[in-house]
C-alpha cells in the first residue's frame, strides 16, 4: 500500500510540473509577451524573405511546395506569416530556392555588422563623413520592409538622408538593388524617425569593396549599375566629405582593404568602366 502511494505521490509531482510546465510555455506563444511578440517579427520576415527569393527566382507557391516536399497550403501559411515552420522545413524551402539556411545569434549590445570586412569599410566611411552629415548605424527598418540599414548619413540642412549599405561581396545584384530600395523607403518606419524634422528627401547609397570579382560584375551590368544608382561617384564622395557640395543622387562608391585599414575612394578603380 504504501508503494502504491508512494507512486501515486510520484504521479501527482509529474503530472503536475507538466501542469506547471504547460502555464508556463503557453504565454510565451502569446503576442502578449515580449517573446511572443519577437517570434511574430521572425515568422513576419522569413515569410516575406521566403516570398521575395521565391519570386526572385520565378516560382509559383505550388512549385516551390512541390519541390520542397511540403503542402501547398501550408507553405502559404508560412508567407503570411500564420504558422511556424520547422527548422527541416525550412531547409527544405531553402534547398527547392537553391539556397542554404544560415542561423546566428547575435548578442545583446554593440552594432550587429555582419563580417570584420564590412565593419572596416563602415568605420572608414564613419571616419570620413563631414561634420554636416549625422551618423547612425545599425538602423532597423520595420515597414512595410524589415531589415537593418547599415548606415545612416542625415543633412538636416539640406534635408537629405542617405541610406547606405556596405557590401564586401555582391552575390545577387538585382536583389541588392531591390532589398536596398524597399529598406530605404522604409525609413519612415524607424525609430529615428520621430527625431527628424520635415519631409528628409531619402536616397541611397552602395559602398562596395574593390575586388576582381566585384569589378567584374559591375562592368557586367553597367546599364543596371548606371539606372540603379546614376549618380558620379565622385560627387557622392565630394558631397560626403565637404560643407558645401550638393548631394547627388543614388551613388554607388569603392572602397579598398589592405592589412592596416580600409579606404573609401573617391573615383572608381581604373578597371572599372
């Protein structure tokens, strides 16, 4: 007897620290909580991630569904941001898109610049900017895109702001072009935003390391380059490090490594068209 109450005992504890358990791990999914709350953000962005490179690649849901091995309507679901997709499935998308997944944590303080490449490019253009421009990195965006701006430069005078990306490597150039246009027309969304006085016109600019491969992508597709960011290099640079040079336009600007420093130049390399 007293063994069947010593189980019974047992039972009661297990079952009731799964009680315990499940009070506990409910609200978490809630939106209510900060946890909740953040996972929405995740599912939000890699819903419109998984979207963006889908089209990129010019599939229909079906297909990719198809290729991944999941439901039709499930995969919708995971767009819209309305189910939480597994880590194999998720592989699995990233595989029928022809891709891989990557996930990272990152920590709680300092500036989340993805490799020490871009972070010297960052701090050589930081270094260089004219007083008159205002500096702010790691800018998250929320609306209707989500991602982080590696640079911002704001003139309250001339009532310009730039958003600017840094870029060590291009792997896909129209989705660099694209992904920085739907960043920088959601600056508004910002958190800095409630600080910036008036109607800032926003542009943009591409700060792009100087290596064999990235010049030849450039000479590549210079009618893509030339519509995309239009605007001299050398203006952008003179506007960049002076008092009183206008602001140009979209630009996109080189910037060189070697094993002291970086150096953001002022013209493009010679190779370059």
């Amino acid at each position: 007897m007293s063994d069947l109450i010593s189980a019974r005992a047992d039972a009661h504890a297990i079952l009731g620290g799964m009680r315990i358990e499940r009070r506990i791990a409910t609200p978490r999914r809630s939106e209510r909580t900060s946890t909740g709350r953040l996972c929405r953000e995740i599912r939000v962005s890699i819903g419109h991630e998984i979207r963006r490179l889908r089209l990129d690649v010019g599939l229909s849901q079906r297909e990719l569904a198809e290729r991944a091995g999941i439901d039709n309507g499930f995969l919708s679901l995971i767009e819209r941001a309305l189910r939480e997709p597994s880590l194999t499935v998720l592989v699995a998308i990233a595989a029928a898109l022809g891709g891989s997944i990557n996930i990272r944590l990152y920590p709680g303080t300092g500036p989340r610049l993805r490799d020490p490449i871009q972070a010297r490019i960052t701090e050589a253009l930081i270094k260089l900017l004219h007083p008159r421009w205002t500096r702010m990195i790691e800018v998250p965006v929320h609306r209707p895109a989500r991602g982080v701006i590696d640079l911002v430069a704001h003139d309250e005078a001339a009532g310009i702001i730039v958003a600017t990306e840094v870029q060590s490597e291009l792997r896909r150039l129209e989705q660099q072009i694209r992904w920085s246009n739907e960043k920088a027309e959601s600056l508004p969304s910002a958190d800095l935003w409630r600080f910036v006085e008036g109607a800032p016109r926003i542009d943009r600019l591409l700060v792009l390391r100087s290596t064999r491969t990235n010049r030849d992508l450039v000479n590549r597709f210079r009618a893509t380059i030339e519509t995309a960011y239009p605007a001299s290099p050398t203006d952008a640079y003179r506007a960049l490090t002076t008092p009183d040079a206008p602001w140009p336009g979209a630009a996109l600007i080189w910037a060189s490594l070697d094993s002291v420093e970086a150096r953001i130049l002022d013209r493009p390399p010679r190779s370059v068209a």
